[in-house]
C-alpha cells in the first residue's frame, strides 16, 4: 500500500522549487543556503536550547580531533534535526528526552532536562514524559532518568533540593 499525502490547508502551499529542496533531505530556510549561514543558525538553535555557557564550554574542551564531532552534531543535530518546523521545540524536548532516556543516555537527559525547560516544557510534563518511559523501558531506566532529570530539575532552580 502506497501512502497518499494528506492536504493540510493551514500549511502555505509549496512551490515545485520548496518540494524539490524538501525531498533533497535539507531543511535550510532560503536565508540559509550557504554553509557559514547554515552553521551559523544551527549554532545559534543549539545555544538557544543548551545555553551559550554550556556549548561554550563544549567548544573549548574540544581539540583539532573533537571539533569534527562538534561540528557534526551543530550540522546534524541543530541544523537539520532541531531547526526543522514540523515539530515546536517544547514537543522536540519532550521527545529527546524519552529517546535519551529509553537508549540510556543518563548524563544526556539531566543536560536536555535543562534544554527542556528552556524551551518551556514544565516540571510536570517533564515528569509525565519520564513516566511514560518508565511504563515502556523498565523501572530500571526510568529511576536513573527520573534521578539524572532531578538532578538538573535542582540545578535550575525548579525543584527544592530534597531535605534529610
């Protein structure tokens, strides 16, 4: 069975140029077709997300070897994956978290709880997602998420550190 695309009347049409560029697997805006423009923007998505101080401090521990990984994960990552529009950022959050989490991926998901935050997703959703892991991948991998999500939730301010 062929799937059929579905008319979505509150998405502006395409042109035949914008559908051609789409099906070539980029999602660079017109502004963004060069390169440094392109890197540019996905740099600023990631500190966006991240914070500047955190991918400052990636930036600067990283050597000749580890830059080619940095400058991957910006193209990658943050070019292609965070700076696309189908999803909002707060529903992007939410996702990256219970792929963080489900694949075990502990330190990453208190660094996303904080990103999470940023892109205003609330404590509470933030639990609720982390819950549905539970119920999917083990209690195993939902305690070490819901203990490394603390953790940042503290950091940030948005949970009182727990008393005793």
């Amino acid at each position: 069975m062929v799937a059929m695309p579905i008319k979505d009347a509150t998405r502006p049409r395409e042109t035949r140029a914008s559908q051609a560029h789409l099906r070539a697997g980029s999602s660079l805006t017109k502004e963004a077709r060069t390169p440094e423009d392109a890197l540019g923007r996905a740099m600023a998505v990631r500190r966006e997300v991240l914070g500047g101080a955190y991918v400052d401090a990636n930036l600067a521990d990283a050597d000749d070897f580890m830059m080619a990984f940095q400058d991957l994960v910006t193209e990658q990552v943050w070019g292609r994956a965070w700076a696309g529009s189908a999803l909002d950022r707060r529903t992007k959050s939410i996702l990256t978290l219970g792929i963080l989490a489900a694949s075990g991926r502990f330190q990453e998901v208190e660094i996303y709880t904080l990103g999470a935050l940023r892109c205003g997703v609330s404590v509470e959703e933030i639990r609720e997602a982390l819950v549905h892991v539970a119920a999917y991948c083990g209690a195993p991998a939902g305690r070490q998420a819901f203990a490394a999500a603390h953790a940042a939730l503290v950091e940030a301010g948005a949970l009182a550190p727990r008393q005793g």
